[in-house]
C-alpha cells in the first residue's frame, strides 16, 4: 500500500483573523522585545535601588542594626537640620558660578565665532571639551597643585605685585565655596561650548545678515537671532549643568574634604555621602537622596517646559 503524502490543512474562515491577530501583537511586540535586556538592566541596577531608598528614608538604620520604623520621621528631620537647609542655599552659590557662568561664556564664544572666522575650530573645540572628560580625580589634583600654598597661583599674584590677594584658596572661609564653583566651571564649559557651537551653525545666514541690514550691531545680533536659535541648545545645556552640579561629589571630597569647617561639606551630594556614610545614619541619607531626586526632576521639569513652548 502507497502512502500520500500529507498535505497541510487549508486554513478556516475563522483561523484567518485569529492568525492575523497573533501576526499584528508579535509586530507590536517585537521592538520591545529587543529594549528588553537594557530594560532589565535599567530595573536591576538604577529603578530598582531607587525604590529601595525610598523604602530605606522610612527607617531609623546605621547600616548594621535593624532598623526601626520612623515614618516620615527622617524627612521631618531634614526640615529642621540647620546643616542640610545651608547645603542647599550652598548649592545655588554654586549652580551660579557651574551654570549660569559657563552658559553666559558659551553663547558669547558661540555668538562670536558667527562673526568671526576661526580655522582649526575643531581642534580648539576638543581641547575646551578635554576637562569634562577627564576623571574628577585628575581635575582635582591639577588645581589643589594650582592653588597650593604656595602654587603656581599665588606665585603669579606675587610676582604681579599682587601679593596681598594670595591666600590658601580652598581653605579660605570666604573664598572655598567660589574658588570650588570656578574649578566646577571650568571642568563643564566644554559642554555648552560645544552644543552652542554646533547649534550656532544650523542657525540659517540669511537671518544675520537681515539682522545686519537693519544696523544690528554684535550685541544686538546675539541677543535678537543667536539666542533664539539656541534656544533648545541652552536648555539641554542647563539640564545636564544643574544635574551635574547637585550631584558633584569627587571635586569636593578631593578639593577641600568638606572643609574648611562646613563651608563646602554642605552640598547635597557631599551631605548625603557625609550623613549616610560617616554619621551612619542610612535612612536620613535616604531620605536626603529621595528629596535631591525630587528637586533634579522638578528643575529638569520646569527647564524642559522652555523647549515645549517654542514657537
């Protein structure tokens, strides 16, 4: 006996659109399926700890012990430390002198290089980019050698006559916190440089020259068609400064170590690292990172908003 071979079954009236149906969820599926392991990543080693240190600022915990439930205890707490509300007040002296000083640079190298031609700009925009790049320990090393004393700095100031301004910068009560902000500033200009930079040139030609003909003058210019145009750069460029700065920790704990006294300690960062670590309190640390969280995405919210109501 002949065996036929057997053929497959024709596919019902009611099977089409079930198959069809399988079809379209496995599209749909499919581009999720490929983010999934950065997804898991993203779970396991960022949102899931986050959530952990919520759960952790609940507790009254060295780190060792149980902990004991406190409730909204610890965020109570922060309202009340002296100490942690100066940390803040700190931390907009130096989102000054890391943010606004840098941004103000930029677009002012970003305004005159419309206006003047400059050959080898990429060489010269990869060495302003250079000190972001470079490790917070190498940065730090660099400047507490600059300004030693003596140093290199007050050297100079000495053999300019200026003798009376040298001083030990980053152990001066008045003058740690703004030295401290400058070396912050000059590690971060290369990144609004190099985004205004490269924003600058979209900017059609047309507009300057219109600008021109009405008798703009350079001023004028920057403010009436460079700012404008830049405008989704500066935003970008505040977001990654401010997040940048409320999280600094590395130029503070290698510039200064906190001091002199509290003056520089008391930066959210370097708090949160100081309470949870060395005054073994885990739980008011957490509760420290829950709120400084809160505020980089309240800011980065409220600075996005700019971009979202562009013309």
């Amino acid at each position: 006996m002949s065996l036929s071979p057997t053929r497959p079954r024709p596919m019902t009236v009611e099977a089409a659109p079930a198959a069809a149906r399988r079809a379209r969820v496995m599209r749909r599926l499919t581009p999720y399926l490929f983010v999934a392991p950065a997804l898991l990543v993203l779970l396991a080693f960022s949102l899931g700890p986050f959530v952990h240190g919520i759960w952790l600022s609940f507790y009254r915990w060295d780190g060792i012990s149980p902990g004991t439930w406190v409730g909204a205890g610890n965020y109570r707490s922060l309202w009340h430390d002296a100490t942690i509300r100066r940390s803040f007040l700190n931390a907009a002296m130096l989102l000054f002198f890391s943010a606004l000083i840098p941004l103000a640079i930029a677009l002012l190298v970003a305004g005159g290089l419309r206006r003047v031609r400059l050959r080898g700009l990429t060489a010269y925009r990869t060495l302003i980019f250079l000190p972001f790049v470079l490790p917070g320990a190498v940065t730090a090393i660099i400047w507490h050698w600059l300004l030693g004393d003596p140093g290199p700095v007050n050297r100079l100031l000495s053999a300019a006559g200026l003798g009376s301004l040298t001083r030990p910068w980053l152990a001066d009560f008045t003058f740690a916190l703004p030295t401290l902000g400058l070396v912050a500033a000059w590690s971060v200009l290369g990144v609004p440089i190099a985004l205004f930079i490269a924003g600058a040139q979209k900017i059609p030609v047309s507009l300057y020259e219109a600008a021109r003909v009405d008798g703009a003058g350079a001023w004028r210019e920057l403010l009436a068609v460079t700012l404008p145009g830049l405008r989704n750069e500066i935003v970008a460029a505040t977001v990654l400064l401010v997040t940048w700065v409320l999280k600094m920790f590395e130029l503070i704990f290698l510039l200064t170590a906190g001091g002199p006294g509290t003056d520089t300690t008391t930066m959210p960062g370097f708090e949160l690292y100081r309470t949870a670590f060395e005054n073994e309190a885990v739980g008011l640390g957490a509760a420290l990172a829950t709120v400084l969280t809160v505020i980089i995405f309240v800011i980065t919210a409220l600075i996005t908003r700019l971009e979202d109501r562009q013309p």
